[in-house]
C-alpha cells in the first residue's frame, strides 16, 4: 500500500494496526446506511447535519487543540501535562457551551429555520465533553504507538453508534435516533480507550506534575492562539455551509447532501484516518531528529492517488445509479451530488496526512491565512449559487471546482515547505 517503505517496517506495522479497527469501523455504518436510509427521512438526516455541525464548532477547540502537541514532548511528564490540560479545558468548554444552548436554543432553531432541533441542542454539550476526551486519549496513545488500542475504540464507537440507530429508530422518534446514536458511540469509543490508557500511577503522575501544566501551556501556547482559531476557522466554515444549503434549500436537502458527502469519503475513513496519524508520529520523530521529510510527502501523495482514484471514479460514473441502488430511489439525488463533489473529496483524500506538515515545520500562521481563502471560496459559493443562481446543483459544481484550484495550491505549497529542520 505505501511502496515507499518496506512491508516489515514499524510505520507499516503501525498503519495496518490502525487500518484494520478503521476498516471494522468503517465497514459497520456502511453496512447498516442502506438500513437506516429506509428507516430515517432525508430531512432526519438533515437535522443530524446540523446538530454535528453545531457540536463540532465548540468540539474542535474543546482542548484548545492541546491535545495535538501530546505527541511532540521528548518527555513523558510534559506529555501527561498537556494530556491533563486538554482534559480540563474540555470539562471548561462543555460548560461553556451549555450555557450558549441554554440562552440561545431558540434562537438558533429559528436561525436555521428548523424548530425540531430546538429538543436536542441540550445534547452538545455531552458531545463536546467527550469529543475533548477523546481526542486526548487518542494523541497520547498515539505517542505511545498504542495503535491496536485505538483501533478497538473506533471499532466500539461504530459498532456502539449503529446499533443505537438502528434499535432506537424503530421508535419513530426520528433524528433523535441519530443523534443518540452519535453520542453513545462516542462514549463508548472514549471508554474503550480510557481502559487502554490507565496505568499504574498515572494519576499521581499528573497530581505531583499539575504545576508543569501551566508551563507546557506557555510552551505550546501557539495551538491554543492559532491552531485553535485555525481548527475553529475550518469547522466554522462547514457549519455555515450547512447553515446556508439549510437555509436556501431545506433540511431535506441538507440530509442529501450529507449523506453524499459520507459515502464519498469513505476511501478517508478506511485509510486516509490510519496514515494520517501513524505519519503524523513518524514524520514529526524524523523532524526533529533531523531527518528528511519531504520524499516522505511527495511518495503519500502519489501511493494515495494511485489506491483512490478507481473508487472516486466509479462514484463520477455511476454515482446516482448506485445510491438509488444501494440506498433507496429516494436518494438518487445524493448520487447526483456525489458525482459533483467527488473530484474535491479526491484531492482533500490524498492531502490529509500531509496537512499537518505545516504544524510540523511551525507554520501554523501561514497555514491559517491559507485555509481562509478556502474558506471564503467555500462560503462565497454557497452564497451566490443560493442569493443568485438558486439551484443546488450548479452551486455544488462551483463549489467543487473551486476547491479543487485550492488543494492544488495546497499541494505544491506543502511540498515546499516540506524540509529538514534548519535550526
């Protein structure tokens, strides 16, 4: 799968840890989509979009994105430090968040013109709380190449998640079925993954080194400052993107629209997740030892493009067929939007283990004035293909078009910056 490194080699041996929970993981909600595709209404799938888009703005910066810097301490002390401050910043901005729902719960209803997600906006704050644990779970198992173990978290998170779904939705309680199912699964990925972490002394470890806390924060006070407001930044940018097709289209088309996005990045969810963060570890090891990191990127490029360019193709052929096939006549469209998207996904696909390259290097500034461009592209689409053009459709293709400029741009920029430290 990555020709440029021996099959017996550790990053390898690290990769197929992860693929194979990944692909488990993967594997079950695909399994039970064509189910839950004839249990729930496009417009259910629609509400569980925005409630995810909602959750995930607070949830991206619910550690002050901390939790990324647990892999790059020499020490495991100052590690353990960052680990407890992103959990503690996690318990502060559910708190936060909580508050935010409570005042304005309504109002947020009426500004998506969908007053049935009103019920369960009380639920964010749960999912921000855990979407924190998580992640810092998962970064300091990933400094410890504990990858068997966050292979058994995903796994527990998807089968836990589909299960609920699916039991729950023949209840007739519509999105809420979703919804539940998400936050369940999140649970149980982050318990699984807590079992994995405890250790003998652990706690006394981060109780005698509280006072690190503060001292690591100031070291790596640049993800609090910019990787947090870049992070919040990108999931900004997709809550308005949901925001507005809700607001110019309806829910309906929100759920449609949803649903093609998922299907078209599942090539993502079975390897792009696994490389991602098995090459975030070895190329940030090999970084500060000194050693060449940019035939790395440019071979991930290439071994990447080469896996998922038959899967991206079959969906810009067939696509419409294959959803109305697989999920129902119902949504034939959502194929229709899969062929539009899918040459964008393609490249945001074969970028993602690389875009972390810029945090590698310290250029998480440039990075940021970066990813505001794509940004305002995203945002400006939708905007003038709903104030204007008024057909989903025609607005998606810009949009696709768009970003495919950008990524490339993205790409030739990495690639540049992709370089031995010279310090």
């Amino acid at each position: 799968m990555l020709n440029y490194i021996a099959p017996k080699s550790e990053f390898v041996k690290n990769v197929f840890a992860l693929f194979t929970g990944t692909v488990l993981a993967q594997v079950i909600p695909i399994a039970v989509a064509p189910l839950l595709t004839r249990i729930y209404s496009p417009q259910d799938f629609g509400l569980l979009a925005i409630y995810v888009s909602l959750s995930g703005l607070f949830g991206i910066i619910a550690t002050g994105r901390y939790e990324l810097a647990i892999v790059l301490p020499k020490e495991d002390k100052d590690a353990l430090s960052l680990f407890a401050l992103s959990i503690i910043l996690s318990f502060i901005i559910a708190a936060l968040t909580l508050f935010l729902v409570i005042i304005f719960g309504s109002q947020i209803a009426n500004w998506y013109n969908e007053p049935k997600i009103e019920q369960w906006l009380l639920l964010i704050p749960v999912t921000v709380l855990f979407t924190g644990i998580y992640q810092a779970l998962n970064y300091y198992a990933t400094r410890k190449k504990r990858f068997g173990n966050i292979s058994v978290s995903k796994v527990a998170d998807s089968l836990t998640n589909a299960l609920v779904k699916v039991l729950v939705g023949f209840k007739t309680i519509g999105a809420g079925g979703l919804i539940l199912g998400n936050i369940i699964g999140q649970i149980a990925g982050s318990l699984a993954l807590l079992q994995s972490f405890w250790e003998k002394g652990i706690v006394r470890q981060i109780i005698t080194g509280r006072q690190n806390i503060s001292v690591q924060a100031r070291h790596y006070s640049d993800f609090l400052k910019i990787n947090s407001i870049h992070a919040f930044s990108d999931v900004l940018a997709v809550t308005l993107l949901i925001f507005f097709i809700s607001s110019f289209f309806g829910s309906a088309v929100v759920g449609l629209y949803a649903l093609a996005m998922r299907i078209i990045k599942v090539p993502t969810g079975f390897i792009g997740g696994s490389v991602s963060q098995v090459f975030y570890q070895k190329a940030s090891e090999k970084y500060a030892n000194n050693e060449e990191i940019k035939p790395m990127v440019i071979k991930m490029l290439g071994s990447l493009a080469l896996i998922s360019a038959p899967v991206f193709a079959l969906i810009i052929l067939f696509g419409p067929n294959l959803f109305a096939f697989v999920f129902g006549e119902g949504w034939r469209e959502a194929g229709e939007y899969a062929q539009i998207l899918s040459p964008w996904i393609f490249l945001s696909f074969i970028i993602s283990p690389i875009s972390q390259i810029p945090i590698i290097v310290n250029k998480q500034k440039e990075n940021f004035l970066i990813s505001l461009v794509g940004h305002v592209l995203i945002i400006g689409s939708i905007l003038y293909g709903g104030l204007v053009l008024e057909d989903i459709k025609t607005t998606l293709l810009i949009l696709s078009l768009l970003q495919m400029l950008f990524l490339i741009f993205v790409v030739i920029w990495i690639v540049n910056i992709s370089k031995t430290r010279t310090t």
